[in-house]
C-alpha cells in the first residue's frame, strides 16, 4: 500500500517530469530522472538504452515462475501546452499532453509496492519505453537483445482515456486499439511557367485523382475483421505561387485496419492507386512510411486476470467506449506474451488527450498503481518473509 508521504513524493515526481518533456527518440533527460528514481526502490537489476533510451527494473524472487511486465512510455509531444499551472511545460512546442508523465509515475509507484512487499515467485518487469507516439519504441525494445533476457510471459498497460467516468476501466477482449501506418506519397513531375504549364508536368490531375481513390479504400464502419480506414492528413502541391506551374506534390494518407495482415494488403492497394496515377500523368512516384503501429489485441487470458484483480480490489469496468479506432504500440509485447490495455478515465467531460490544455490527474496515480499491483499480485503471490521496511528504502524524491 502506498502511504500520503508516497502520494505526495510521486505527484512531484510527475509534475518534474511534466515540466520537461521529451519527444520521441529524444527522451535522454526522462530516462536518467527514471534510472535514479527507481535505484531507490532497490530493484534485482535495471537495464538501460533499450530499444534507445527505455529502461526496465526487474524484481526477481529468485524463485521459478512467470515474467509479469508493466509498461508506461517516456515520450511527450510537438505540442505547445497552454495551461495556467505551476508545472507547466518549461519547453517551448512540447509538452506532456497524452499522460505518459501520468503513466511513469504509476510503475514507480508499484516499484515502490515491490520493494516493500515482494511477488512470492517469478518477476516483475517495469518497462519504461521510448517512442510511443511514432509507434517505433515498442518494436525497437523488444528487438533489442537486452530485452530477451527479460521477455516477458504476460504483459499489461494503463492508458488515461477522458469520456470516462473518474476511476473506471474501459476494456475488453480481442482488440482494443487498431493498427495505424502513416503513408507518405510523393509525385514529381517538372516545374514550368504558370503562363506556359504544357511546358511542365504538374501532379495537379494525379493527386486529384489520388484523393478520392485513397478515401474509397476505405471508409471506416464497424471494427471488424473487414474494417478499412483511409484519412487524407496532409496535402500539398506545389509553392504558393501565381507564376509557377507545380512540378511537385505529396499527399500524407493515415491507414487503419483492425489487424495487421489487412494493413499489408491496405498499404499495397495504396501504392498501387498512386503508382497507376503517377504512370498516368508522366510522373514519378516515391513512398515514405511514417508512425507504423500494430494492432492492440487483448488476450483472453491477460483480459480475465485484469478484471479479476479489478473486481477484487472494487475498481469499476466495462466495455464503454471500446475497441478503439486510435493506435497505441503496446500490442507489439502481446506478440510474444499473453498482454491487455486498460483505458483509465479521468472524467467524461475532461480535457481530450493531446489538446494543449490537458494534464494529467494525479488522483488517478493511486487507482492505476492499485490496479497494477493486485494484477502481479494475482499472477506472482506476495513472498511471505521479503517484506522491506519502509524506513529501508532510500528517500524517493524528484531529480531536477
């Protein structure tokens, strides 16, 4: 159990790591604040720059039995905060808009639980991942060969999601966030004059074409099997010019399935269109792909521990407000481990995540460091003789 003195140290905490956001793949200040936070706790062993700069404290038993890994995310987000609080983002064009500061605090807190309290067999996995937002960190932790030495069997997340009531769960079985692939396509032709454009070849016509081409493969509807997404983010053609005819265009296409397999075949109906269309009107065509996430998929097994350990310890959940159209990369550790998101709500009329005036709860840290540890509870028992007195533990206090 956490005591006020812990509250109030871990609601610090996340306000410092608040104040100094990092973006993705950039999160070198974030994870040294974690390593120092989390040798307090006393961990078996903490890892560092995986996948970049993920860090990962392991609580070992020492004792045979499974591999339980909670993960939180270190990055923050290219957007300027605005809001009137002490510990507002220091940072000018980033901030901690999506509660990832939220969701670091809450492992700390269950360090906390562990060290006191250790799991009676197996271990615990604290995973501080890097690049959540681009969907790259997940894939590049557990390709780093750090990361097969801690593999986990069973994996779990928190998500703060607003249009939830305070303290509730959104969950289910199966999938919980979609795939997602940021699609990047590039015509170029041949620049001319606005008063000669046959002396050109302008991607004018083709990304015409290519708009409502893209739209039609696919249109949403209900979040199954059969589930296709095209959003059209970003187009542009050209400079803002009266006297010159363009030689260049991009169009930046947002692609969503409910599985990874009908991303591949998605993906490939989308360069298909472009490459048609390039052929069509002389131009050449190129692809960059961008923010690739795979699909977040629940494991019935993962799913009935969550809510078993929820029910015991009173939370309230439900199914409200999922599956989700948006893309999270925690499925990636549900490849090799039996995984499940949990969506926490603040309250349904707070601040939507990545608007510039969000902040985290804090009064949600004690809600989702209870959930966590009565999960690990479940699965690894609580050891008999292990407990560590409070008073043993060095200070925990905000790195600066």
């Amino acid at each position: 159990m956490l005591t006020n003195l812990d509250l109030t140290e871990l609601t610090e905490f996340r306000r410092e790591l608040h104040r100094h956001p990092e973006l993705s793949g950039e999160e070198v200040e974030t994870a040294s604040k974690i390593t120092a936070a989390l040798r307090s706790m006393l961990p078996t062993r903490i890892l560092t720059g995986l996948g970049g700069h993920g860090v990962a404290a392991v609580f070992d038993s020492g004792k045979a039995g499974p591999t339980v890994l909670f993960r939180a995310e270190l990055d923050a987000l290219p957007i300027e905060e605005r809001n009137n609080i002490a510990w507002s983002s220091q940072t000018p064009g980033k901030s901690h808009v999506c509660g990832h500061d939220g969701h670091m605090t809450m492992l700390l807190g269950l360090g906390r639980m562990m060290s006191r309290q250790p799991v009676a067999q197996g271990r615990v996995i604290l995973m501080f991942q890097p690049a959540e937002e681009d969907g790259s960190g997940a894939k590049a932790v557990v390709a780093d060969p750090a990361y097969q030495e801690i593999q986990a069997d069973w994996a779990f997340a928190i998500h703060i999601e607003p249009g939830r009531p305070f303290g509730y769960v959104s969950t289910c079985e199966g999938l919980i966030n979609c795939a997602s692939l940021g699609l990047k396509i590039r015509l170029a032709g041949k620049t001319a004059h606005a008063a000669d454009p046959e002396d050109g070849v302008s991607p004018a016509q083709a990304i015409a074409k290519l708009i409502p081409s893209l739209d039609a493969l696919g249109q949403g509807g209900p979040l199954d099997d059969d589930f296709r997404l095209v959003t059209i983010t970003h187009v542009k053609i050209g400079e803002p010019s009266f006297g010159v005819a363009p030689g260049e265009g991009e169009v930046f296409a947002t692609l969503r399935t409910t599985r990874d397999e009908g991303m591949e075949s998605l993906e490939t109906k989308a360069r298909k269109q472009a490459i048609t269309l390039a052929e069509e009107f002389g131009l050449s065509v190129d692809f960059e792909v961008c923010d690739n996430f795979a699909a977040s998929i629940n494991d019935p097994d993962a799913y009935a521990v969550a809510t078993m350990a929820m029910k015991a310890i009173g939370i309230a959940y439900g199914d409200a407000g999922v599956p989700m159209r948006a893309s999270e990369d925690f499925g990636v550790f549900g490849w090799d481990a039996k995984a499940a998101m949990l969506c926490l709500g603040p309250g349904e009329d707070y601040a939507a995540l990545h608007n510039p005036d969000y902040d985290f709860p804090d009064d949600l840290i004690p809600i989702g460091c209870a959930i966590f540890e009565r999960i690990a509870r479940e699965l690894l028992g609580t050891a008999s003789d292990g407990t560590v007195r409070q008073n043993e533990l060095e200070p925990f206090r905000a790195v600066s």
